[in-house]
C-alpha cells in the first residue's frame, strides 16, 4: 500500500468510523481492520471478519447469559438457605478493537493463529470468599454437566500463581446456543477470592497484555502483593474455621445444659425419660467430637467426619422426637462449609 493510499484510507476510515460506524457492516469492518491491524492480519478469513463486526456477537452473548445465569441461581441459593453474602458477578465481551489486537500480537509468534484460538471473547467472572468456594464452584461445574468443560484450555492458578503473581481459576465451558443456527460457544469464566480481585486491582495487570510486557522492578512488586494477600487468605480461612467452630459449639452445649443437664437434675430417680435423656446427652458430645474433626481436617478425613455427623443428627432428631434447631443449624452450617455448594443443587 503507498503512502498515498495508507493516508487515504486513514481519512476515510476516522471519518465513517468516527461517524457512521455500524458494527454490522462488513465493508467497515473490513476498513476497521484495513486502518488498525496492519500486514499481519490480511489474510483473516470472513469469519473473523464477521465476528469482529459483530454479526456473531449474539451467539456470545446468548452463551454469557447462560453461563452467567447459572452462577446467579448458585449464588443465590446459597444467600437463600444459610444467610451467605452472594458472589459479585459481572461480564464482558470483548469488543473488536481487542480482538483484532490480540489476533495480530498472535500472529506475530504463530502465523496459524486464528479467531477460533481465541476462547475469552465472551467472559464471566466470580468473585467468592474464599479458595475453598473457588474451588467448590470448579468441581460443581465440572461434575454436573450443565456446560462441557474444555480441560485443555481451562487453568488453575490457585496453588501455583502465574509467574506475575495471579491467582485464580479459569475454566473454559463450550455453551450450545440455538439462534439462527445451532453453535456451541466458548465462554472463559474466571473464579477468584475476593483478595484474588484485590491483586489484580491493585497491581493493575490487566493493563499488560502478557507476563514479558511487565517491567521487571514492577512484576517483583506484584510477587510480593500476590504472597502477602495469599497469607492473608489463608489466615482468613483460619479465622473462618474458628468462628464456626466457636459458633456450633456453644449451641451444642446449649443444647446439653438445657435439654441434658436441667432435665436430669428435676427428674426423679425412676423417671421414665432418664435413659433417653442420657443418651441424648452422649450424641451430643459426640456430635461435638465430630464438629472438631470436620474442622481441623480435609478430603476424605473430613467428608467421613461429616457422615457421620448428619448420622447423629438425625438421631437426636429421633430422639427429640421433632426437629431440633440447633442441630439442623448446624448441619446446614457444616454443609455449606464441608460442600461448597451441596450436591441437591
């Protein structure tokens, strides 16, 4: 392209896009690309084109809705059943600017590289309280079918942090929307912990493209950030621990002192009620031993620590003869903690 011709392009295209841009158009798409993309990108195909003037968008976006629909109903029966604050979700779809950048940095290392590479036009993020929801909502998505999951393209950077310092999980699900034609849809959903969010905010690194870009004084500061808030993350999952070991035992010794402890003493010494009563008292210190266990293990250790917890509350249950508040408090207390996000869901 001459001189001459590279500026009249560039006359006409700031002029219609500045103007009269409409992102349907092919010819001003095609001009998009004409005045920003440069040598690299001329040999994309009409797919690329279309979906960067947006003629596919609505495929996307029908999939983000799905996605993003999903996550809602989880996060709010989770604030329905056990009182929790919901997930902050939000999404984005990439615009054409980005797209067609990204297409280009690409090529410049793999000349292969096309538009269906690309799995985060259309993106979700859940921002949770803790790594251990993070990574309950994972296993949920995964193990229900609701979306395929692309394992190959999907990571996790909860244990080990990308080189910048990034925590988080990203799972890349393949959406089935039915519009004018059956499509299945790549939707990138990030799952972070809200001090997760907090890096990435303060570090400020979604302003680089990639990991090389970073100027080496800053990305050792953002390594810093990154272990400092993941000891801060898992003190906080400490203190959580804590309190709901706090909390479940004064109710359970609640429980022994005013259905144990003050029945015996006014009962009489032939009382019809003292075996049960008795009994009731010896469940209720063994569901304190289990409520110990569940707390200060993990994995199997714990899961088998919670069995046999629900199997006690439902003999107390039995032996209350009616439901007992505490004890079912408790259990949906312990489900949310053990589960993540119980199996009924």
């Amino acid at each position: 392209m001459t001189r001459c011709r590279k500026s009249f392009v560039s006359r006409i295209s700031n002029t219609l896009l500045a103007n009269t841009w409409d992102p349907r158009s092919p010819f001003l798409a095609r001009l998009f690309l004409l005045r920003h993309s440069g040598r690299r990108l001329k040999h994309m195909n009409q797919n690329e084109v279309d979906i960067i003037a947006e003629s596919q968008r609505p495929y996307y976006n029908a999939a983000m809705e799905q996605v993003m629909a999903t996550i809602r109903h989880i996060s709010d029966e989770r604030a329905r059943v056990y009182g929790l604050s919901p997930w902050t979700l939000s999404s984005r779809l990439k615009d054409a600017n980005s797209i067609v950048e990204k297409i280009g940095r690409k090529r410049s290392i793999r000349e292969d590289y096309s538009l269906d590479n690309i799995t985060d036009i259309a993106g979700v993020r859940v921002i949770v309280e803790s790594d251990r929801t993070a990574r309950s909502l994972e296993s949920f998505i995964r193990s229900r079918n609701v979306f395929s999951v692309n394992s190959e393209a999907s990571e996790s950077f909860l244990d080990a942090p990308r080189s910048d310092g990034y925590r988080g999980i990203h799972l890349i699900l393949l959406v089935d929307v039915r519009l004018a034609s059956a499509k299945s849809v790549p939707v990138e959903v990030q799952i972070r912990t809200m001090l997760h969010h907090q890096w990435s905010e303060l570090s400020h690194s979604e302003f680089y493209k990639s990991v090389e870009d970073i100027p080496g004084s800053l990305l050792l500061r953002m390594r810093s950030l990154s272990e400092a808030l993941h000891l801060a993350e898992i003190e906080s999952a400490q203190l959580r621990r804590s309190r709901i070991l706090d909390e479940c035992q004064l109710l359970i010794w609640d429980e022994l002192r005013e259905r144990v402890l003050e029945t015996l003493s006014a009962a009489s010494s032939d009382s019809s009620t003292t075996r049960a009563v008795g009994q009731l008292g010896i469940l209720l210190l063994n569901t304190d031993r289990q409520l110990r266990r569940i707390l200060v293990s993990d994995g199997e250790a714990q899961r088998l620590a919670f069995r046999t917890f629900i199997e006690l509350a439902d003999r107390i249950s039995e032996l209350c003869e009616a439901s007992n508040d505490a004890i079912d408090y408790i259990v949906r207390r312990l489900t949310i903690y053990v589960q993540g996000i119980p199996d009924d869901w």
